[in-house]
C-alpha cells in the first residue's frame, strides 16, 4: 500500500507542472497592420519601445504582421483577419487607410495609429486631447510641409529655374500638398512641374519626365508609397543626377541629398510606446493623439559631392544633421 500510494503522489508531482503551465494566461498579440510595405529601421524602432515596456517578443508578448503591400483594397480582409484573433492592440501603420480599416473592423480592440491623415476629420477620434474611442496613436504632419521643403530645396539648388514636384495622386493629402507646393513656388518665384506616381512604374515614368523636361531639382512628397519605395526612388535619382529632397531622415541615409520633417522613426518608437501602456491596462480613448512639434533638416555631403553640388554656407549651417 505504501508503494502504491507513494507512486500515486509521484505522479500527481510530475503533472502538476504540466498543469500549471497549461493554466498560465497566453502571452497577449499584437496585431500590426501595415499600408505598405514593412520597414525594418521603423519597426527596430517599435519592437525597442514595446521592449523598453517590459514586453519580450516571443516571451511575453507576441506581434501578428499583416501587410497589405500598397494594395488598399486588401486592407479591409487583412484588419478583419487580425481581428478575428486574440489581439490586445491593434498597430497600424504605412498611411491613413490602414488606421480606418482596423476601425471600420472592430470598435472593442484599441487601436495605435501612425498616420497623416487627420484623425478628427476622418472620425477616427472625437478629439486630438481626449480621442474618446478605441483608437489612438500618433498624427504627423509630413504631408503639410511640401512648401517648406520646396524653399529649402530652392535654396540648396538655386539655380534649379524648374524644380519637379513627385506627388501621389491616390494620397487623401493630395490637394493640401499641391496647394502647399503652389503656393511656396508662387512666393518664391519659382517655376515647378507637378508630376503624379502612385505605382512602381508610374515613378519611372516620372523620372524620365523630370530627365526630359530640363528640372535641375526634385521634390518627392510625402506619402507612404514613395517611403515604401525609398531605394527604387533614391537610386532613380542617383542615376539622372538630380537633387532630391525628401520627407524623412531615412531618404538620406540610402543616399538622398536632402530631407525635411519630422522622424518617423520616433513616430513608430511612440506607437510602441503606446502598445505596451494599454497592455498594461491604459485605454486609448484616454490617451492624447501625439503631434510631433519637432522637424529635422539633413543634408548628404557624400551626395551633394557626387552630383557636382555646393551646398551654401547659410543652407548647411540651418541643417539639424549633416552626413559626411
């Protein structure tokens, strides 16, 4: 009997751990939804934030990546299909679209947004201060700042007498950034040339535009797709030789000449920033809509070199960062 029993209590010792774990709570998921293309310098910045909040991908915390690769109209199966799992917080990215699909899917799971498309307006939000709902995030302002990268872009190339501007018609922005270009070029006197992509080969038609029409410089707006696009963009403009100014850092360090705007690796760093506060309880409705107030001017002097291009004294001592 003493046996027997002692075999029954070994047993019982050797499945209990097995029980235990199976008792444990599942890791929670986040859910990412991307517009475009994913970017692996964006999203090293992420997974840091919700790293430096005490989750550990494949510990404690699990990502779910969907990417609906430029194509929009694939974002409406993609949300529903992030929804119809165990998702804690939903992460969209990679353009406005993104962040009103996850909505339009579910009105339960919060939602941490990078976009540039105005969450008032597009009803994603009550509020900028108090969201009121399940989504929250950040809002840059990339997209309203066309003229003011049309005068610095003026100022490094001020012999350019044309400067092309790269716009994507398909942006929700679009009028805002054309209206910001026009109204800069009339201000300071200089003739542009409006030109659409909102596809891989649209750009390399644009570029042989830019090449045929005589432009001594280029513009290329913000939009997700361009950003998505950045070494096929950058390259083009390396092989036509044309100063190029950009939305972001990440331009310039694969080898464009200039950018203008805010970080957008900073806007990612938030957003898991954002993730790991509502894993821990917070609610989205409560937390405040981000809006960076800080914008970074870059020059690439290895570029400026290699286009046969001397940067003004009073245009390189305005820039936050300068790439040798």
């Amino acid at each position: 009997m003493r046996r027997r029993k002692f075999i029954t209590l070994l047993g019982s010792a050797l499945a209990w751990p097995l029980f235990a774990r199976a008792q444990q709570p599942a890791a929670p998921v986040i859910g990412f939804l991307d517009g475009q293309s994913f970017d692996l310098h964006l999203m090293t910045a992420f997974r840091q934030a919700v790293k430096d909040a005490g989750y550990i991908e494949g510990k404690n915390v699990a990502i779910y990546f969907r990417s609906a690769n430029g194509q929009t109209d694939r974002l409406v199966t993609l949300a529903g299909d992030i929804v119809s799992r165990r998702i804690a917080v939903i992460v969209t990215a990679g353009g406005g679209a993104a962040a009103l699909a996850a909505y339009a899917a579910t009105t339960t799971i919060p939602i941490v947004f990078v976009s540039g498309v105005d969450p008032v307006t597009t009803g994603l939000v009550m509020s900028l201060n108090r969201p009121g709902s399940n989504a929250t995030g950040v809002y840059i302002f990339q997209q309203v700042l066309e003229g003011k990268r049309l005068a610095l872009l003026h100022g490094l190339v001020p012999a350019a007498t044309l400067i092309a501007v790269l716009l994507n018609p398909t942006n929700a922005n679009f009028q805002t950034q054309l209206r910001g270009v026009q109204d800069a070029a009339r201000d300071l006197g200089q003739q542009v040339n409006i030109l659409s992509a909102s596809t891989a080969r649209d750009i390399d038609v644009a570029f042989a535009t830019v090449r045929v029409s005589g432009a001594g410089a280029l513009l290329v707006g913000s939009d997700p797709f361009f950003n998505s696009e950045r070494d096929q963009v950058v390259a083009l403009a390396a092989r036509h030789a044309i100063p190029a100014i950009f939305e972001g850092r990440e331009f310039v360090t694969a080898g464009g000449l200039a950018s203008y705007g805010t970080s957008l690796a900073d806007a990612y760093r938030q957003a898991g920033i954002y993730s790991g506060r509502i894993l821990k309880g917070e609610k989205a409705a409560d937390l405040p809509i981000v809006q960076p107030t800080k914008f970074e001017f870059v020059i690439n002097l290895k570029t400026a070199k290699a286009l046969g291009l001397a940067v003004p004294p009073g245009v390189s001592s305005s820039a936050d960062e300068i790439i040798e």
